[in-house]
C-alpha cells in the first residue's frame, strides 16, 4: 500500500462524499495505491451511515473505518487511525475540505524521493476569522518554534504527511495533535519539512473547535516541552531544583547558626532563632527541595509506557 490518509471526523455528513471523490480522482489519477481511513469521533449525525454507503461505492481505493462510542477528541482519533494505518507514507487530513487532495503528490513525493520523515502543510493564506483563529494561531506556532526549536510556521495544520515508521514511533494522546512534530522530533525523526499548501474556505458546517483551545493550547505545548526534555528522566527536572531548593535551605540554616554563633561570642544577647526571618526561609526551601526531590523519585518510577492509554475507545469497525 503507497498511502494511507488517516481523517477524523465529527459530524461531517454533509462533506464526506465531496472530499472522498476528490481523494479518489487525485490518488488514481497518479496511480496510487489508497487505503483511507475514516475515525469517526462519536459524531451524532449520520457520518457513520455516509462512510458505510462509501465504502459499498469505491472500488479504486480501500476504505476502511472506525467508529468510536462517543466524541473523545482528534489526538484519540487519529492515535487510533496512525495503528490501523499500513501505507508506505501515512497523510492526515480534516474531513472539513478546508485542506486539499492536490497537495498529495508533492508532499509523498518529499517523503518517498527527498527523505524527510515528516512534512508539514503551511497554511500560508488561512480563510479563516481573523480575531478568534488566524492571530491566536499565528502567536500559538510562534511560541511552539521558540519552545520548541522546529522551525515550522503552522504546527496545527491538519494536512500533514509521514513515513509510517513515524506514526508507529509516537503516541497522541489529550491534545497533543497540536504539537506532533514536537512528538516526532523527541522520537528521534529530525528531517520534519513543510510545504505550503492551499487552504479551502469551510464549505459544510462550523469549527469543532471552542474557546477553550485558548487555555489547552499553552498548557498541551508546556506539557509536550516538558515530556520531550525530560519524559525519560524526570529526576532531571525535580532532582536539580530539589537539590537547588535544598541547599539554599541548608545555607540559610547556616547563616542562622552563625549569626546565634557570632553573638555569643561577643557576649551579647542572641535573638531567639525563631524571631530570624532567615529560620524560616530555610525551613521552607529544605521541605520544598525534599518534596520536589522524592517526586522526582516517584516519577521515575512511573511507568512511561502509555500503550493501553487509548485502549477500549472503539465501538466498531468495518
């Protein structure tokens, strides 16, 4: 099997005809062998009954398909797209025909003649609200870049293309679809592209994407920062700071005793050890540095394997 395309879906009835037929004149077109596999995400309209009748319809592609129980999120969706998918290059795309078939060629073409383990589509002209999406995104990839050091300008777009090695490697999971290359990289594939590519204006229905993408978003990327640095060491982290935390606790203790030391021996009155501000400086940096020290402990004992995490989701499959 040439390509995989992996598209999840939440109640999408209207457009999924439309966007398979497309798929299929450019994939035949070029003489690709095509599997595509729909993940519906617990939509409540008749998505699931549309694929079932694609399916019976299309002989010049495979069209496989999963149903989950109900809406558990994009990441979950195309986590469990990525382990059903068995092409040579494994493509992602929303089922909204906001992101077009055409760009495949060229995108396998990068993956399968260029060596990049990974290519990212640019949505460089975004019909898309100006306020509630194109500025928060554009702010969003900027700090991914910087937090990140991947120097890609659309880490959300939903077209994206991999070697299928890659989508075996990493695990999606939350809301981490944001952040894939991130994951991709920490894996150990360091060739990641981008192309630009053409974005559609929304032709069926709205976004499924709320407000709080606004909090998720910062919280998923520190999340995603912090398991690529230290996912595999977290004494790393909490072992440094617990150390540093401990010392600055152990040095205040000292100058506390050396100050009760000092005024001894002078002859003078020492304060009470309790009235010194410095006391309970160190008192507090040794707890906090011991506490961050044995969380570090806890957390290496942690399992990392997160195999099961998307276990039990799907309903059924055809």
């Amino acid at each position: 099997m040439d390509i995989s395309i992996v598209i999840p879906l939440f109640n999408e009835e209207e457009s999924l005809p439309e966007l398979t037929k497309w798929i299929n004149d450019v994939v035949v077109k070029n003489k690709f062998a095509t599997e595509i596999i729909f993940v519906d995400d617990g939509s409540n309209d008749d998505s699931w009954n549309v694929i079932k009748k694609l399916k019976e319809s299309y002989t010049t592609i495979t069209i496989n398909a999963i149903s989950f129980r109900r809406n558990y999120g994009k990441s979950a969706a195309l986590y469990c797209g990525f382990d059903a998918a068995v092409g040579d290059v494994v493509f992602t795309m929303d089922a909204d025909l906001q992101d077009n078939p055409e760009e495949i060629p060229p995108m396998y073409d990068m993956i399968m003649k260029e060596g990049y383990d990974m290519v990212s589509g640019w949505k460089k002209k975004r019909y898309d609200p100006v306020f509630s999406k194109n500025l928060p995104s554009k702010f969003f990839n900027w700090t991914a870049r910087r937090m990140s050091g991947i120097q890609l300008h659309d880490f959300n777009c939903g077209l994206k293309a991999y070697k299928n090695r890659v989508v075996k490697s990493i695990e999606v999971y939350g809301d981490m679809h944001r952040y894939i290359p991130v994951l991709a990289k920490w894996a150990g594939f360091k060739k990641i592209g981008e192309k630009v590519v053409q974005h559609q204006e929304r032709k069926f229905g709205v976004t499924k994407f709320g407000l709080e993408r606004f909090i998720r978003g910062p919280l998923d990327l520190l999340s995603v920062t912090f398991i690529s640095r230290f996912g595999k060491r977290p004494m790393h982290f909490f072992g440094v700071w617990g150390i540093i935390m401990f010392l600055i606790g152990v040095i205040a203790a000292v100058w506390v005793g050396v100050q009760k030391l000092l005024a001894l021996s002078h002859h003078l009155k020492a304060p009470l050890v309790t009235d010194n501000a410095f006391f309970y400086i160190a008192l507090t940096s040794m707890i906090i540095g011991a506490q961050l020290f044995l969380s570090g402990f806890i957390a290496e004992l942690v399992s990392r394997n997160g195999a099961e995490r998307n276990k039990y989701l799907i309903a059924e499959k055809i």
